[in-house]
C-alpha cells in the first residue's frame, strides 16, 4: 500500500498529480496509477546510498561496510591512495556522472555515530514503500564485486557506458479512437462512456420549486385550493416552448387529471397497466407550484364588439358568431378568452379561446389552435382573439403606423444588420426600402431591365460553378441613373449576413448593397442573373440551378416545401423556411422573360378544334360574399395586360418589402378586375371579356332557364358522392326539411338549385370557394386559354374565351354543349357564332334524329382536312370554312336528354371520329390534380401566377415532344430548319420549314 497526495499548487491550473519516477504531469487518478506501474518497468535506476569517509581512529574499528550500502562518489576527480580500511572495503563500479547527478543521497549519516550493522542498516533504508523502490542493479547484487579501477580506468569506464535514450524512460500512450453507436462521431476510448453518460443518457427531469414548467391558472370553481385549472404550460424544458392545456380536478364527484399531449396519455395509460397508479407526467407535477389566480377574467362587452364591426374589421354575421360563442361560455361558467401572461417572447400574444366542440384541437375545452386558423383566413377564433385584443391592447389595430413596426415586433436579423439610409444631405425619402411610390418605380425598372432571359445559359443551371467562383460583395451595376442619366451615389451597405440557398446547403457570409439617384430617388440593387445568383429580399440569395431544380419538381407535380425537405435530409443541413423559397421561386419566375404564348406547334395560332372543361378541385379561399359589387360603367371587358402585370408586380414586390409591410400592388379578386389569359397571338387584343357578375344577379332569358337542367344535373351526380350528413347540414343551411333518406335530400336540392343564391351556395359546399379554372385547349393537349373562375361554373366562362379569340374555333367540344350553344348565340343574336342549325351537325329533321340515333348519319367536313379553295367570308385561316358547331365529348354525349342532342356528337364526322381526343382535357386534370395539395392554399394572386406558369412549361414540353417527333419523320432526303417558326395561322411556315437539301 501507498499513499498518492494530490498537487494543488500553480503547476497546472487543476488539481493533478507528479510521477515520481519522471518529470510527467497526470491530471486523473486512475491514469496516475496505471502510469506509475509503466514507469516503473521501464526505470532501471539505482538510488545508491552516499557514505562518508570515517576518521582515521575510527575507520579500524568501524566493520565493513555492506556492498549495498557503498556508493560512487557524485564527481570522480582523483582517487587517493587508499588505506588498510579502504582496502579492505569492497566498492561497486563507478556509474556514468548523468545518473550520479540524478540519483541525489537519500539519507546523510551522521560522521560522529556508528555505522549500524549491514541487517539494520538495509531495513532502515528505504523511504518509499517497498513496492515503488526500483529493484537493485545486478552488479550491486554479485557477491565479490570487483575492486576499484585506477583513475584513467575508471574516467575510461566512465565515458564508456552508454546512457540509456529517452524513449526507455518515457513511452507515449497510443490513443484508441472508437466510434459512437448513437451519433456515429469519433472519439477516444476512455472517453466513450462518458460521452454516452452526457450526450445519450435519458435525462430524467425533477420537477422543484426552482425548476417546473411556467404555468398559469386560467380557471378555478369553487373554494376548494384544487378543483378545475386549466393551464398554461410550457411544452418542453429543451425545445421550443409551445402551450399546452392541462387540466386537473382532485375534488367533486368528477375528479378529472388529463393533460392533452398524446404523449403523456401514452405513458400514463402504461403506467396504469403495470400497476403505477400515481403516475403523473412531468406538465401535472409542474402544478403543485402553480400560483393560484385570483385575478378576475376580462369581460368582453358588445359595445367593443359594435365598434370594430364599424370599424369593418370583420361584419355583423361574425359579430353575431362572436356573441353567440360569448353566451356558451357564460353557459359553461368559464371565461371567453384568457390571455397568458407566462413564457413566450412579448411581441407574441397568447389567447386561449373557448370552443365546446371537442376535437383534435380543442381536447379540454379551449383552444391555441383550430384548423380554420390559417394565413389570411378569417374564422370565428381569430374574431374573439381580435375582440380580446381590441379592448386590452388596442394600439395593435392602428392603422396610422401601419407601415412602421413596432420596436417589439422588429426582428433579431434587423437589429443586427446595417438599414441603408440616405446620406446626410440627401433626401430624406432615399431610405431603403423606399416608400410606396418609389416601390413602383423599382418594380417597373426590375420587370423592364432586369429579366432573366427565358433559356439561360447551360453553364448557369448545371451546379457546376463552385463557391470562389461567386462574388461575396453583391453591388448594382448601374452607375448612371436609366431615367435622369444622373450620377448614382456610392454603393451602401444593405446587409453584410446574406445567405445563399444552393442545392448543398446554405452558404452564409454574402453583402448586398444599393444605390440611389440624387436628382430623381429611384433605388437600384443588385440583381444579376449573369453571376448566378437571383436576389429575393437582399437577405435570401437563391442559385439559379436551384432554382431550374424546383421549376422541374413542379412539373412531377412536387411542391417546393417536398423538394426543400428531401435536401435537408439529404445533406443533413437546416435551409430557410420553405415558405420563403417558395417566394424566393415565385420572385424568379416572375422576372423571367416568358412570352406565355399558349399555342401548339401544330395547330398554330388558331386552331380549328377545341376542347373545353373546367377543372372543379383547383380552388383557392376567397370570400366571396366579401367582394365589391361591380361599378355602375363596368362593361364586361378588362385589359388583360395591365391585369397579369399588376399580379407580376405583386410578385416581384415581395422582395423588397420588410416584415410587416403591405404590399401596395397586392391584387384583390373581383368583378371588374380579374381577367383570364389567352395568348398574346390567339386573342384579339389586349382587351378581353369577363362577365361573371351577370352571373350574381342577371335574371336568364327563357331559352337559356330551359337548358340550365343540364348544369343542376352535372351538380347533382357530385351531390351524390357526398356523405349523408354533409347533404343533411346542407339541406338546413338552404333551409329544407333534412329528415329522410340520401335521395330525398337530393332531390329537394335538386328544386331548390332552380334559384341562382341556392345554387351558388350548393356549388361552394361541393366544390370550394372559387369555380375552378377553365381552360381551352387543342386536341394535341396543349393550353390556349385558361379562366379562373370566381363563382359556379357556367357557359358564360367559354363564351367570354372564344368571343375574346381572333378566330372562333370550326368544331368546340364541351361537356354541356347546347347549353354553350344558346347562351353564345343569345349574347350576339345578329351574328350568331355558332351556326348552322345552332351548333348542330345537320337540321334537326325527324330523319336526321332517328339516323343520327341508329348511328347511320354521316356528315363529312372534308375542309378540317384541307382547306377550302374558295374560302367563306369570315372563314377560319386554317379551314376557310365559316361554319361554328359546338360538340359533345365522348363521355358526356349520352347523359343529355334532348333528343336533338344526338346531332352533337363527335362519331357523326368522319374526320373526327376516332382521331380526335376529347378526353384531353380530362387528363391534363388529371395530372395537375396532383398539384391541388399546394396550389390550393395559396393566395389567389399567388394561385393564378403559379397555375398560368406551370401550364406555360406544361405547353412547352408537349411542343417540345412534338418537335422531336416531327424531326423524326422527313427521310434522308429532306431536312428540317431549325427553330421551327410560326405564321399568322401557324400551319403552313410550320410544313414549308421542311425543305429538300440543295
């Protein structure tokens, strides 16, 4: 046994420990001792004992000394002649001077007492313990040792015995580097279970008075100290806090513990099961320190309520929700609404509402969130926080700062980030930002100056620039203003914490700058396509190869929050939100030169025959009882152009405004200010048609009331796939008896669609807010014109399509066609546009009718194949024929009931009959109902950017495909120009492109 004494002094700034054997510095314990025992081994030294001379009286009477206790003197210089004693006293060879200098005496003896006996002198020697002495050289162990040499032999000896190297004395301890199983990072093996102790134990949580979640009492019945709380609670002591709801009742006849994490009921309910009935999660001991509220709930009054109603911050049927939400709290004896003043930043409020519905939301009777609680959406929930906060807080609802943030809401990136401000002496409105009027002088230069061409450079959307490649100081270009030609100031710091967004990751590090023009204000940034890089917000960069990435994951029908989430787990990196990139996407197309010319190659720019459908699932949430009524001079026309720019605008703007700030081209559905588009060379002008509001309150013409059946039909088989109950609460919501079977209510449905709000109402139900969109398309499936509809779909939406074309279309087929037919031909009864026989492949004789039932009418139109020689006045450029006929598709023309109907179908035309495809429209819907899931909870603007852009790549893939087949066709004799160019009617350049080689 030994005793190891700790060192604390200035040696080390720890505790640690000194080997005695060699000059190493051990901070731990066990590494000390396993040091010790190695050290050990490999020290060979000898701590010899010095002696001194004795006198001359006593040196004969002294006995011989032990060879163990004879010891070299420290330095050899001379050796006397030695004397009888001397002589007689064996000595022990000489050892080298380093180890002589090394090995200092351990005990002196005294020159006036007696030199103990060789037995006692050899037990009172050591000073360490035995274990720690180092063993005896084998020449102090030989029993005749030799005698002492002269002095050039012993000099001689002396140089002549090597010194043993350092690395006998000292050995470097090789590491073992091990790999942890839990998060695979490489560490030391000694160190492995400590670092699973840390980092990979389950750390159990105890709940103290200095250490529980942060809670607060909402609700307390009665006297008793525990009856019914309903509490605040922080989710989480290492994540994210997030509120929860936790209630617990210890009194009464219905005693109730629950907290409403799936979590906690999970372990609770095993708890049960293996007998540990006290069981409580970690948010239900957090309550034995929950101080208990003795504060008075708010009252909400209606004259709060009555004063935003007229301050239109939402309308008397929500105000009547709201009072009536009010009275079933007053019911239930518990307050409206709570406001939690515990955890949670201050620029964030915290309501919690009461909702007596018990759901996946509301499990306890209140409510953080609820499914309806969604961006730009309003809902009863949101109404009674407003009203909670319009009386306690109500500086949040001024709108004369509405532009200006508060100090609480300002971000943490913007405190740290530089705000390019004019410099002094300039004007004051240089700031950047700038306000709204300058907003619109950027945006108007950034669409004019700053689009990225429609094919970009290979080299640019390949990934295969690298990073230096790239520069960090983003600064505009311009140096001259483009409208004053006036001197552009000195670039000024906009941020200098930029990020990047490639496909690997996020780069940081990156400074963007702006300019400003003294004499006329306007604002440059750096927007370059050339470098690569397209700037969003001068915050968010995003490479275009990324963003040539995305475009092609919405093409397989991949949103871009799917197509972010696969990088980050891919490259196991955190990217920024995905809402932001999908803006950043948006911001990318919008400033891309696309022409959205809307046409096939190979039926030109007026194609003779369309198909025409309505896809029902592509909806956007619009208020649609919200929207403005039409002004008293609206004629039915909008300026298409003006209308996509400003939803351009609106896009291109979302990059340059701060958190907070309105957008001010933000474009709003209605009436008079939505159009359709249509191809720049298939329309007749920027001016085009939309008269949906004649769909509100415009009393139909007894023709068209006789051909509405069709439409209510076409509701009614959707009314059919509904569930029971949904056609029962819409029966009450039209105020119809709702007690009978499915097919009862159907069919009081069925009369009561025969009224306009009836049948809107219905529509909603069944197919969402907005109509759908329409669409015009050739039968190769390629997109002429599209129509977002604001209200139930009707003939009045292709009507204002084809009217707005250059050239009507020979052969339309739709799904409702004599309907189509009498509503186009009613809104131009001088010319009518489908003719003759209204629309109808032959008069409707009784033996055209019973030929055409028995299927042995024919009527050619040989024209659809080759043009008339003579053409016809106002005849189509393809066909030269003026005749108009609107068809049946193949689906749909047997669900009519109209005998006359069966002159409207497509086998009666031998040039149409098995060549062309109907059913083209009911695949694109097909394939673009897989973009419902995200595309549908946009807002509308963002809704009909994205859906006009998608069908745009959407066209220009199938034209591509043609192209390439049609490359195919020639023989070797023939050869094909290339790019393949358009005429005014788009066919016969296309065929003339096709030329023998000279």
């Amino acid at each position: 046994d030994f005793i190891i004494i700790k060192c604390g002094l200035n040696c080390r700034p720890t505790p640690h420990f000194h080997c005695c054997y060699c000059n190493s510095i051990v901070i731990r314990r066990d590494g000390f001792i396993k040091h010790l025992k190695t050290c050990r081994s490999m020290t060979s030294r000898q701590r010899p004992l010095p002696t001194a001379e004795p006198p001359p009286s006593l040196a004969s009477a002294a006995p011989p000394p032990s060879p163990a206790l004879t010891a070299p003197p420290l330095l050899v210089s001379a050796v006397p002649p030695p004397s009888p004693a001397s002589t007689a006293a064996p000595a022990s060879p000489v050892p080298p001077p380093s180890q002589a200098s090394a090995a200092p005496p351990l005990f002196t003896p005294s020159v006036a007492s007696p030199v103990p006996p060789p037995s006692q002198a050899s037990a009172a020697l050591p000073l360490l313990p035995a274990s720690l002495v180092p063993p005896l050289s084998p020449a102090s162990t030989a029993a005749q040792p030799s005698p002492v040499p002269p002095p050039s032999q012993a000099s001689e000896a002396a140089s002549t015995v090597p010194t043993p190297p350092a690395s006998q004395r000292l050995r470097a301890r090789q590491q073992v580097r091990v790999t942890c199983t839990h998060c695979g990072i490489s560490i030391n093996q000694r160190n492995l279970q400590v670092h699973i102790n840390r980092k990979h134990r389950q750390r159990v949580i105890e709940i103290t008075p200095k250490r529980h979640h942060h809670d607060q009492c909402m609700i307390t019945l009665g006297n008793k100290a525990l009856l019914i709380l309903n509490l605040y609670l922080l989710k989480s002591f290492f994540k994210p806090c997030s509120p929860i709801h936790v209630q617990k009742q210890t009194w009464g006849a219905s005693q109730k513990i629950i907290c409403e994490l799936d979590e906690c009921n999970a372990n609770a309910e095993f708890a049960v099961r293996s007998g540990i009935v006290p069981y409580e999660c970690i948010h239900l001991r957090s309550l034995l320190f929950c101080p208990r509220s003795d504060t008075t709930p708010i009252i909400l009054e209606v004259e709060v309520l009555s004063e935003m109603v007229a301050s239109r911050l939402f309308g008397e049927a929500r105000k009547q929700s709201c009072l009536n939400q009010q009275k079933a709290a007053t019911d239930a004896g518990v307050p409206l609404s709570v406001e939690v003043t515990v955890g949670g930043p201050a620029s964030k409020k915290l309501i919690s509402i009461y909702e007596p519905k018990v759901s996946y939301h509301s499990r306890l009777g209140r409510s953080w969130h609820c499914p309806c609680a969604k961006a730009r959406q309003s809902c009863l929930h949101k109404a009674i926080a407003k009203w909670h906060l319009f009386k306690t807080d109500r500086q949040l609802f001024m709108t004369a700062e509405s532009d200006v943030r508060p100090d609480s809401a300002v971000s943490h990136q913007d405190t740290q980030e530089s705000v390019c401000k004019a410099k002094p002496g300039e004007d004051a409105g240089q700031a950047y930002p700038p306000d709204d009027a300058g907003l619109r002088r950027m945006v108007h230069y950034l669409m004019q100056k700053k689009g990225l061409p429609a094919q970009l450079p290979q080299h640019l959307v390949t990934g295969s620039r690298s990073l230096q490649d790239l520069p960090r100081q983003l600064m505009p270009k311009e140096t001259s203003c483009v409208e004053c030609a006036g001197h552009l100031s000195e670039p000024m710091l906009i941020t200098a914490n930029a990020k990047l967004v490639t496909y690997t990751g996020v780069v940081d590090g990156f400074s963007t700058y702006c300019r400003a023009c003294p004499d006329c204000g306007l604002m440059y940034r750096y927007q370059e396509w050339s470098d690569g890089i397209h700037n969003f917000n001068d915050h968010i960069l995003i490479t275009l190869h990324l963003c040539i990435i995305l475009r092609t994951s919405l093409q397989t029908h991949h949103s871009v929050s799917r197509a972010i989430e696969v990088l980050e787990q891919t490259e196991n990196k955190t990217f920024p939100k995905k809402a932001t990139i999908l803006h950043a996407y948006m911001h990318f197309e919008a400033l891309t030169s696309h022409n959205y010319s809307y046409i096939c190659f190979k039926c030109g720019y007026h194609p003779p025959v369309v198909v025409m459908d309505l896809h029902r699932k592509g909806v956007f949430n619009m208020p649609v009882s919200e929207m403005e009524a039409v002004p008293a001079h609206f004629d039915g026309t909008v300026d298409i152009r003006r209308f996509w720019d400003s939803v351009t605008s609106e896009i291109i703007c979302s990059g340059l405004l701060t958190s907070g700030r309105k957008n001010p081209f933000v474009v709003v559905p209605s009436y008079n200010y939505w159009a359709p588009w249509i191809g720049p060379k298939t329309r007749k002008g920027d001016t085009v048609l939309n008269t949906e509001h004649e769909k509100c309150h415009a009393p139909r013409q007894a023709t068209e009331m006789a051909d509405l059946q069709m439409t209510e039909e076409r509701l009614q088989d959707a009314l059919i796939n509904l569930r029971v109950d949904m056609v029962r609460k819409l029966c009450k919501q039209c105020g119809l008896d709702s007690k009978g079977s499915k097919m009862d209510l159907i069919l009081r449905l069925r009369e009561e669609m025969k009224n306009r709000s009836s049948y809107d109402k219905i529509f909603e139900k069944v197919w969402g807010a907005s109509g759908g969109w329409a669409v015009v398309m050739c039968p190769c499936g390629v997109v002429y014109s599209i129509k977002f509809n604001l209200r139930a779909e009707s003939p009045r939406d292709y009507a204002d399509m084809l009217l707005s074309w250059k050239h009507f279309p020979n052969i339309a087929i739709y799904d409702f066609a004599r309907g189509l037919a009498t509503h186009t031909n009613l809104r131009e009864p001088e010319n009518l546009p489908f003719s003759p026989h209204e629309g109808r492949l032959a008069e409707a004789t009784a033996d055209n009718l019973q030929l055409a039932a028995e299927g042995r009418l024919k009527v050619s139109l040989p024209w659809l194949k080759t043009k008339k020689t003579e053409t016809d006045a106002n005849g189509h450029p393809i066909t030269g024929s003026s005749d108009h006929y609107t068809l049946y598709d193949v689906f749909h023309e047997r669900n009519t009931k109209d005998a006359k109907d069966a002159l409207r179908r497509i086998a009666l035309v031998p040039e149409l009959a098995g060549w062309v495809n109907s059913q083209c429209a009911e695949q694109l819907f097909s394939d673009m109902r897989k973009n419902n899931y995200f595309l549908n909870t946009l807002t509308p603007s963002e809704h009909i950017f994205m859906m006009r852009n998608i069908l745009h790549h959407y066209n220009t893939k199938c034209n591509n495909k043609t192209k390439t087949s049609i490359q195919k066709v020639p023989s070797k004799t023939l050869k094909i120009s290339s790019p393949v160019a358009l005429p005014s009617n788009g066919l016969q350049k296309s065929i003339s492109s096709i030329t023998e080689p000279s």
